[in-house]
C-alpha cells in the first residue's frame, strides 16, 4: 500500500473521529445514525494511522507530499 494521505487528511480525520464518537457516546446522537457515525469514525481513525483511502485511489486523488 502506498501512501496517499497527506498529514491535513489525517489530523481532520482523527478530529470527525473522536468527534463522532464523542456525540455517540454522550448520547446526543443515538439510533442507526448514531452507529453510523461510529462505524464511519473508526474508519476514518483506520484509514489515518495507515495513512492510506481506498476510496482516493479510486478516484485517482493522492494528497501525500512524498512522490
């Protein structure tokens, strides 16, 4: 897997991570949304350790400095 992150994805996606699960888990949003809001977090918090979006290299976009 080759990185196409750069460090402004990761910091925003770690942030709508903690904050979805702080909303969850506060229980100002509970129901489908509220997991959905988890299930999206936990990828985001993934997909930033690893640096790496499934998604952006579908859609051909690489936002990582190192080339």
């Amino acid at each position: 897997m080759k990185k196409n992150m750069g460090n402004a994805d990761r910091v925003i996606r770690i942030v709508l991570a903690i904050v979805f699960a702080a909303l969850y888990f506060t229980g100002t949003v509970t129901g489908t949304l509220g997991l959905v809001l988890v299930i999206l977090g936990g990828v985001f918090m993934l997909t930033s350790l690893v640096s790496f979006c499934p998604l952006y290299t579908i859609v051909g976009l690489n936002t990582c400095p190192n080339e």
